[in-house]
C-alpha cells in the first residue's frame, strides 16, 4: 500500500481520541439511532465538550484555534471505520460555522462562535429552496429591509441536514428583487417568531442523520443575523461551497476504502464453483481497480487539503475534487455490492448501508453535472 505521510503523532493520538469517543458513545447505539431516524443530540453536545466541534474557532471565541483540516479529515476517516452516517462531524463543523468566522462581525462572532465549539448550539446551511438547488439564481425565499438595521425574511428550504435538530441556521436569501445574484447570508436561531420546520424527509440513505424542510414567515432578523454584507452572500457561498466540497470528498473517500475492505473480506470467505469468489480473476481485477482508483483520489484529496490548509484551495480544484472521488465512490460501491451477490443486497450486510448512503455523494453540495460546469469555466471562461 502507498505509504502516506501524511499525519503527524499528534495527529494520531487525536485519532485515538476520536475512536475512543465513537466506540464508548456512538457505536453501541447504532441500532437505536436507526430506529430512531436520528442520532441523539446530547452526543453532539458531548463531542463539543471533548473539542471535536468548530476546533478550529480561535481560542478568544471558544475553540481550540487548532486551524488545520486534517483533524477533520481524521474523523471521517474514522466515522467511515464504524459505518455512522450521522455522525458527519465534517458537515457540521465546516458547511455553515466558517461563515461566521469569516465575514461575521465582532458581536456575532463572541456570541454565536463558543456556543457551536460547546456544542450547545449546532449550525445547519440552508440554501436549497423547493424551486432551486443547482439554479441559485432561481432561489425565491427574500429577505427585505425594514429601513432601521432590521430584515424580514420569508420563504422556505428544503433538504436541510440537520434541519431538525439544528438551533442555528446560515439561511440565503435574495436581497434585491432587481437582481437575481444578490443574495445574503442569514442567521435564523430555532424559536424565532415566524420559523418553523417542516417534515423530516424520509430518504434512500443517511437514515441517521435528519434532512427536514423550513419555512420562514416574515421572521424579523436584527443586525446581529445579518452575515457581513447582505448584497454579498453569492461571494461568501462561492469560497464556502469549495470548503463544502472537500468536506464531502473528505467523507466520501473514506466510505470508499471502506466498502473495499468489506469486499475484500467477503470474497475471501465465500464459496462458489468449489473456490472462493476472490480465487476468480475478475474478483481480483475488480479489488486491483477500485485499489488504483481510490488511492489517485487518497492522493488528490491530500494534495487538496494540504491546499487548503494553505488558503489556497480554489473553487475549480474543488469541483474536481468533489467530481473524481464521488463518482468514483459510484464505481466502488456497485462493484463492492456486486461481489457480495444477494447477500450486498440485504440491509445486515453493511455494504448495503454504504451503497444507500453512498449515492448522495453525487448530488449535494453541487451535483455532479454543476462540478462539471464549473470546471469548464475555469477552462473556458464560459
Ligand atoms: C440528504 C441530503 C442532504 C442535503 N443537505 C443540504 C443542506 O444541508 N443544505 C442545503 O442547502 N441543501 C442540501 N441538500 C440539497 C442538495 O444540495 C441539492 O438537492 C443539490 O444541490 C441539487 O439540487 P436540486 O435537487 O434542486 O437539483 P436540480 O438543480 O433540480 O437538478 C436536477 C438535475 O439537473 C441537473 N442540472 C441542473 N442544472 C444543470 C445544468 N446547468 N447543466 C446540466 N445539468 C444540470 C442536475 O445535475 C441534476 O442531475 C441536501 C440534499 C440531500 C438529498
């Protein structure tokens, strides 16, 4: 195997730590999160106290000032080992908190910043509406001046992770009827006059994680839940979602590797034609390639992070990035659940649970098809 130098001791023992938490307080209440349709909330309290949330807030707002995103990239490798698809500690420290940070003022920073650290508040994104995901532009949820500093906001989202359990909300809304790419970033706090969730999505995968529907109805936002400037927010997204998107092939890749060892595991176990299935050359050709693939993508994916870390990971990179390693994710989990034959297919084999949760990998934070688009106009300019 490539040998990957890309982890220091400190780094490890973190990994240690993150382990011990997932083993004493996540995977033994696996079965009940499932049954339950979401994992508790209190365990996302207890990873805060333990400093797995937003650790990368500066110490003078609550966190740990540890700016470096291998410790998240450790707990998802991690998260992937004991299969907890709820447990996407990548989603919920970097898809909505760095907004704050970034573009925030003094005031929300020293409220809002210890809180999602503690983990007494978690944070959601909300920009996909019912009428646009891909289409930002299409987005028909508005926020309004009230002339005195205030807004009013009103609209809906849709497939919001966390939607249900979240107390915070970067919502984006369109600010200037007379343009539809002027937008602005929103903080919405659960409780508010005029906000309401709607349903809790039922889903093909992450049946651990809750995905709901919000609707704001003239909700009054005070200067402090305006995020920067309020004409602004399509340039905070755009720096945003390449943070999104290597989140996502951060998480995706490990769940990649993952199916490979089940796999691997399997065929070696089961019989067929007086051999066992890994004895067959396709079985072998078919490990070599997913190998090959997944490690030009561990590769690429650590080159990212290391870009990253540097402030220098732009938004094309990103994109591919997010394309390479979800499709190729795809790829894997077919082959993986082919190679178990029916048994891939039944819900006590965890191959099944990664095939289901594996194939929104390809559609959320930008699909596959939008990755393209973006890739092209870095090429183009069009
Ligand atoms: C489990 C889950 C969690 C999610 N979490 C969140 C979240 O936390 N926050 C959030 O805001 N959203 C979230 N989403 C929503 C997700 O990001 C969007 O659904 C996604 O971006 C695609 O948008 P859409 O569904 O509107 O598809 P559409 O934009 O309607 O696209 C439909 C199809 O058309 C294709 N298409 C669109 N435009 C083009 C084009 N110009 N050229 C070629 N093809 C095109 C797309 O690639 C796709 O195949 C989540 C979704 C799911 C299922």
């Amino acid at each position: 195997m490539m040998i990957r130098n890309h982890y220091t001791p400190e780094l490890e023992a973190f990994r240690d730590s993150f382990r011990t938490f997932l083993d004493r307080e996540v995977a033994p209440h696996r079965a009940r999160f499932r049954a339950q349709g979401m994992i508790d909330r209190e365990i996302y309290r207890k990873a805060g106290e333990q400093g797995f949330l937003c650790y990368w807030v500066p110490e003078e707002y609550g966190g740990l000032g540890l700016a470096d995103y291998r410790y998240d990239q450790i707990m998802q490798e991690e998260v992937a080992e004991i299969l907890e698809s709820g447990m996407w500690m990548g989603a919920l420290n970097r898809n909505s908190p760095p907004y704050i940070l970034k573009h925030g003022s003094e005031e929300q920073k020293r409220h809002y910043l210890p809180k999602l650290a503690s983990g007494e508040m978690i944070c959601a994104i909300a920009m996909t509406e019912p009428d646009a995901g891909s289409d930002i532009a299409g987005f028909k949820t508005r926020a309004e001046p009230r002339g005195d500093g205030s807004w009013v906001l009103n609209g809906s989202k849709t497939y919001i992770s966390y939607g249900i359990i979240a107390e915070l909300f970067v919502v984006a809304a369109k600010t200037n009827p007379g343009n539809p790419r002027e937008l602005g970033l929103f903080l919405v706090e659960r409780g508010m006059k005029g906000f309401r969730n709607g349903r809790k999505l039922e889903k093909l995968g992450f049946h651990t994680q809750d995905t709901a529907e919000l609707f704001f109805e003239d909700v009054v936002l005070e200067p402090i839940h305006v995020i920067g400037d309020a004409s602004q927010g399509f340039t905070y997204m755009r720096g945003g979602l390449a943070e999104e998107r290597l989140t996502t092939s951060g998480q995706s890749l490990p769940w990649s590797w993952k199916a490979i060892a089940l796999a691997q595991e399997f065929v070696t176990q089961r019989k067929a034609f007086g051999a066992t299935v890994a004895d067959f050359q396709n079985t072998k050709f078919k490990l070599a390639e997913m190998r090959a693939e997944a490690l030009a993508c561990q590769a690429f994916l650590d080159h990212c992070v290391d870009l990253f870390n540097a402030g220098e990971l732009d938004q094309a990179t990103a994109a591919a990035l997010k394309l390479k390693t979800t499709e190729v994710q795809g790829r894997i989990m077919d082959e993986c659940l082919q190679l178990h034959g029916s048994a891939g297919y039944m819900q006590e084999y965890p191959i099944c649970q990664l095939y289901q949760d594996a194939r929104i990998f390809r559609i959320f934070a930008g699909t596959s098809e939008v990755m393209k688009i973006v890739i092209a106009k870095d090429m183009l300019g069009r």
